[in-house]
C-alpha cells in the first residue's frame, strides 16, 4: 500500500513538474517574440528617422585643440594661472624622469591624496610635458611598469579599469592626445551621430524627472523597468491666463450693451 501511494505521488509530482517546465517554456517563447518584435520595430524607425536626424542635426559643433585638451585635462576647471620663478624651476626638475618617477610614487603613498587629486597631478603634468611628448611616453611606460608590478594588481583583468592612479589619468590624457585628429577627421561625426540618435530615441519614451531614468536606454543602471501610463500635458502660461479672462470680461460687457 505504501509502496502504491509512493507511486502516485512520484507521478503527480512528474505531472505537475512537466506542466510547470511547458507553462515556463510558453512565457519564454512568449517574451523572446515580444522583444525580436520590439528590436525589429525599433530598427524600422531607425532607418526611417536617419535621414530626418542628419538633416536636424546640421554642423557637427568640434572643438578647436585647445578647447578639446581643457575639456580633457581638467573638466571641472579651466581658470589659467600664471607661471612663477618656483614654477618654472619645478618644471625644470621634472624633466628627470628618476624624480619625476620618485614624486609619482610619493604622492600614490600619500593616503588623503584623494583621486581628484590625482587626476589633477597627472593633468598638471601632461600640461607640463605637452611639446615633449616621447619624454611623456617614456615616463608612462615606466610607471605602468611599476603599477603592473605591485602586488595588489595581481589580476591584468582588473587593471586600467578604472582611473583611480596618476598613472592611469596619464594614460588617458595620452590617449585624448594622439586620437584628437582622427576623432576630428574620422570617427567624430558617426560618434556625434549616434549620440544624436540616442538622446533622440531616449526622449521618445517616459523619463524619471527625479532619479533621471528612462524606458529607452541602453545602461540596465539607467532603465526605468516600470513605466507608468502617461498623457502629455500642456502647460499655459500666466499671461495666456490673464489675456484669456481679460476677453471674456471685454465680451461680457459689450455683450450687455447688445453690441454682440
């Protein structure tokens, strides 16, 4: 008997298992046609927007060098300083590369030398070593190799992730440098382009005013993953309101009068 209803049980439970895994399948297939038929509609207006997107679009708004180096360097400051005697004898001594080496070194060991900081430095020296750029090169490689060598970079994956060195900051500034004319000549007006088209497809969907996040984005840190129902909303102005009664109490009266 006990044998009987052990049976029973096994065969319900596999019943049951097998009606869950087709009712699981069902949904998957059910959610993959949605999203091929999302991309593919998304894709038609794509194509069918380009055209209208360039025409909107117009000049591409490039910077001249300068600009474009100060935008890089230091993008939360652009106040120009004047150059003392000290200053000029401190450029002068960076022009080691086994000091240069040492003052790198000794500020990474600094521990209130926030990262801020260190992105400062590092632009401060790109600055400064800007008309020598294989003296640069040559003092990067060195700290790259002395940042490779430590111990806490045990994992390549992991390195140059994020901009948390001097050396890293330099790296970037290096970069910025030796890809300013083909970003200018090249690739900068499909990057403006497609920059375009984003922000474009972003506001065709709601946006979060508050948390800034919206429907259409491709960050999954950005997504708003519920939208709400949403009716477009037009907004009159004071004066328009003004005006508005304004008339109506103009009609008033000269409707009293029978004049209208």
């Amino acid at each position: 008997m006990c044998l009987l209803i052990c049976l029973v049980g096994v065969i319900v439970h596999r019943k049951s298992q097998r009606q869950m895994n087709e009712r699981m399948n069902k949904q998957l297939e059910m959610l993959e046609s949605n999203i091929r038929r999302d991309i593919r509609q998304g894709f038609v207006d794509l194509q069918t927007e380009k055209s209208d997107l360039i025409d909107n679009v117009g000049a591409i708004p490039f910077l001249d060098y300068k600009h474009f180096a100060s935008k890089i360097f230091f993008p939360e400051d652009s106040e120009q300083t004047t150059v003392d005697e000290k200053c000029q004898a401190f450029a002068a001594l960076i022009r080691d590369k086994q000091f240069l080496s040492c003052f790198v070194h000794a500020l990474e060991e600094q521990k209130n030398f926030s990262i801020k900081d260190k992105c400062t430095v590092a632009s401060l020296l790109t600055l400064a070593l800007h008309g020598d750029l294989l003296y640069l090169t040559e003092v990067m490689e060195d700290l790259l190799q002395s940042l490779m060598d430590q111990s806490s970079n045990a994992n390549p994956k992991l390195l140059l992730r994020r901009t948390e060195s001097i050396v890293e900051k330099l790296l970037t500034n290096w970069m910025s440098i030796c890809l300013y004319g083909f970003l200018r000549e090249s690739v900068g007006q499909p990057l403006f382009l497609l920059v375009s088209a984003l922000t474009q497809q972003i506001s065709k969907g709601p946006v979060d005013s508050v948390t800034e996040k919206a429907l259409y984005t491709l960050s999954e840190d950005w997504l708003l993953c519920q939208a709400q129902d949403f009716e477009a909303l037009v907004s009159i102005s004071s004066f328009t309101v003004s005006v508005f009664y304004a008339n109506e109490e103009v009609f008033a009266k000269m409707s009293s009068y029978g004049k209208y």
